[in-house]
C-alpha cells in the first residue's frame, strides 16, 4: 500500500477512534482503481456532481462533498458494500469519506486525469 493510503487510514483512524486497517484500506484501494475512479465519475455526472469530483481529479482546489453528495457520488450499492466490508455503520463510512476522498482521488491522479483502466484480460 502507498504512503499515502497509510497515511489516510491512519488519519480516518485518529478521527474515528478506531482500527481500520484491514477493511477499510482494502476498500480505498478498490475505489481508487482506474475503473472505479472513471464509474466514480460518470455516477457524479448523472447526479449533476460531476464539476465537484473533476475538482478532485484536476489541479487545484478540491470542493468539499457532503455526506449525501458522497452517498450520491458512490450510489447506494457501493455504500452498502463499504458497509459490509467495513461493518462501520453508514453514516461513519460517509462522513469519513466526505472528509478523505476528495483528496484521495486527487492524489490518485496526479496529473490530473483519470487514468485509463487496464484492457481486460482476453479468454481464450
């Protein structure tokens, strides 16, 4: 894991009072993966946020999210999986990822673009 995702978990951990190690970094990994980052986007442009998260991708200023803009931003499946993988309880899970996405996804794409998803694997 980078420096940084430590980092990360090491303040969300401070902030909440409790151990996130496992759970939660594995899940941060998983939503900053090229593929995830690009449905990240597209779900913010159905639901009119897209500005705000290309602000987390580009250079400067990140804009803030809610925790019911990160609930829109992710869609409900992908909260209710966090939920059960982290078995923090919703509203932890969204008020800790409107503190530390934004500047997760901007530190995930440094030269501010997403990146492209890697070709999948072809079956023989």
């Amino acid at each position: 894991m980078s420096d940084f995702l430590s980092n990360l978990v090491g303040k969300v951990e401070s902030a909440l009072g409790v151990d996130l190690q496992g759970a939660l970094q594995q899940q941060l990994q998983k939503l900053l993966q090229p593929e995830n980052l690009q449905a990240i986007l597209a779900q913010a442009d159905q639901a009119g946020l897209g500005d705000k998260v290309r602000s987390w991708v580009g250079h400067g200023e990140n804009l803030p999210a809610t925790t019911d803009e990160i609930r829109e931003i992710l869609g409900s499946s992908v909260v209710h999986d966090l939920v059960a993988r982290t078995g923090l309880p919703a509203d932890t899970v969204l008020t800790t990822l409107s503190h530390y996405l934004p500047e997760a996804v901007d530190k995930t794409t440094p030269a501010g673009e997403v990146p492209a998803a890697a070709p999948a694997p072809k079956e023989a």
